[in-house]
C-alpha cells in the first residue's frame, strides 16, 4: 500500500453508461489509496457526469483537439494512467505522458467468438469488476458499494414540475437506445406501457420525443407522461430516482438507475447480459428472448435486424408480474441481482 500522495488520471471518453460503470474505480481508489489524487478525462459533452462526483478533484475534457488536451495533463505530472477505454487516442495520451499504465482488457476476441460464433468464452464476470482490476496493484479492492451517481441539487426535479396523476408514484421506463436493435419497436413499448398499468414517465433525449408521442397518443386513456427531450441528463437521473421502479432498455439510464439502487426490469434485445454490463448491484429482472441462435448478433447493435425478422423484440415475452405495484407502490428493497 501506497503511503505518499498518488497522483491519478482515469480516463473513459464515452459513453453515458460506460462512464458510470468507472465509479467504483474512482471511489475505490480514492478512498483506498492513501493521499490519492484523481483526475478524470472524458469527452465535453460528458461533464455533467462527472463534475458533482465529490472523489472526483479535477477534471479533463476534450472538446475538438487532442493536442490541447495532452498538452493541459503532461503539466499535471501525474504518476499512474488508469485507462478504462482503451482505443486510439488513449493509447497516444499513454505515449505523450510517458508515465505508468494500467489498461483496461476490452476482451475483443472474446466478444468477437461470442457474437460471431456463440462461442461463450467471456468470464462470468461484469464488466466493473474488470475495470476495477486495472487498480489491484495498488492494493485496491472492491467496496461492494455498487456505482455512483451524483445528482446536484439545482437539478432535482420538483413534485409539481410533473403531472398531478404521477405525484404519487410512477413507473420510469427510459425508451431510448443508440441502436435501434437494444430497443423495442413502438408497438411494443404501448403494449409493455398496457401491461405496467400505472402511471409511466417516459425517459430519453431529443431523440426519442416522436416514440414517446406515439406511446402518449395511442394510450390516452392510460397516464402516459412523455418526459423525452423535456430534462437534461441529471434532471432525468432525479426522475429515476423518485420513481417506484424502473423499465429500460441497454442503455446509459439503466446504469443510472442501477446507481441509484432502483429496482430495474432491464429490456435486452440483439446485445445480451453475458456480454457484463448488466444492471451492477441492485435488484433487477432480465427480460430477454433465451430461445433466439442469433443472439447476440452484435457486441453494440444495429440500424436494423440483420435477419430482418427481429424477434428478439418482436416476440419478446412481458411475462412478469408488477408483484411492487401491487402491495402499494412501496420503495424496491436492497436486495441485489436478479430475480429468477
């Protein structure tokens, strides 16, 4: 262990998710390593991620210039790189720097097997728990403390910012998605929306606002708040966390919530959870079609099905019961990891 200051720099450029599946890197290290400085790099339009992180001391951001970036972190001198993104530029930031490493095994040929082959040579192992093992040498172990999300308060939404029908508790289902394959068709979120019976925010970005339309107009009779495109990012994290559960797709506000301790009925269409980035410690509830050979088609995802048939959401099985909603619409329980 480590007993004279360490001057850290973590780096992830993207994406909402992955940047919060580091968390428990940053925390671990900043509170197991003592002294411990940490600097974090990610791309501009990621800062709201990390700015409220209070293990967080400084952060890096890369607008258009990876030169003006390197130039701004080889004057902080930092004495270990933690790179848990692994591509072209951090490799030439590691370079730049000259200073030592830990990086972050992507698992390439793995997935490259399990998507092309269904060969399933990946670890049993989720994905934080392998970004964590960049930090082992320097004594570092898991906290079991799960991810963070900090949400600052000029941020939290108010109760009467949304409907009088969700005051009193709602259902927040995130419809977005970067790849048309990890979400469900539109007809098939009116028909989970059916199925929730219960007051549902819809969550996403600009993006998703004509989806959510769509699912508002078809279900009139049902209480269908479309919050799409309406919240900024943390704004949206505060939703999540004042709803009764939570319904998502694979994507960055899963993570969210999983960060928050929500009890998550996570949506999985081409991707699958074997790939270890499931919700991390928080109780959740797979929803996936086991009986598809194709799955997974692909590590991220596609425009379109490349079978053109797409069942792994179009014949997805709703075969859950809302045992929460029932009882009273009482906050989800600590218990971890899946239901069965």
């Amino acid at each position: 262990m480590h007993t004279t200051p360490v001057k850290f720099l973590i780096i992830r450029f993207s994406s909402i998710g992955d940047i919060v599946l580091t968390t428990p890197v940053v925390r671990c290290l900043k509170q197991q390593v003592p002294g411990a400085e940490i600097h974090y790099c990610t791309k501009r339009s990621y800062q709201s991620l990390i700015e409220s992180n209070p293990y967080i001391d400084k952060g890096f951001y890369l607008d258009n210039n990876l030169n003006d970036l390197i130039a701004q972190l080889r004057s902080e001198r930092y004495d270990y790189i933690i790179d848990l993104h692994r591509n072209l530029r951090t490799m030439l930031i590691k370079l730049r720097l000259g200073v030592p490493s830990r990086s972050f095994d992507k698992l390439n040929w793995e997935k490259w097997l399990y998507v092309r082959f269904k060969i399933n040579t990946m670890p049993s192992l989720h994905i934080v728990d392998r970004y964590l093992q960049t930090t082992e040498s320097f004594g570092v172990v898991n906290d079991d403390k799960g991810l963070d999300y900090f949400i600052p308060y000029k941020d939290i939404v108010e109760p009467e910012w949304i409907p009088a029908t969700h005051r009193r508790g709602f259902v927040a289902y995130a419809i977005g998605g970067q790849h048309t394959t990890k979400k469900l068709p539109v007809e098939r979120m009116i028909e989970l929306c059916r199925k929730i019976n219960y007051p549902v925010i819809l969550l996403g970005g600009k993006e998703d606002v004509q989806a959510g339309e769509e699912i508002r107009q078809v279900l009139s009779d049902k209480l269908i708040y479309n919050a799409c495109g309406k919240y900024n990012l943390n704004q949206s994290a505060s939703l999540l966390q004042q709803s009764t559960l939570v319904f998502s797709h694979d994507t960055g506000l899963m993570h969210i919530a999983a960060a928050l301790k929500k009890k998550i009925y996570s949506i999985w269409g081409n991707t699958t959870p074997q790939l270890g980035m499931y919700p991390y410690k928080t109780n959740f509830v797979l929803l996936e079609n086991k009986l598809l050979p194709c799955r997974p088609c692909s590590k991220i995802g596609y425009d379109r099905c490349p079978l053109g048939h797409f069942k792994c959401m179009n014949e997805l099985p709703f075969d859950f019961d809302l045992k929460e909603l029932k009882r009273g619409a009482g906050p989800s329980t600590r218990r971890t990891g899946p239901e069965r």
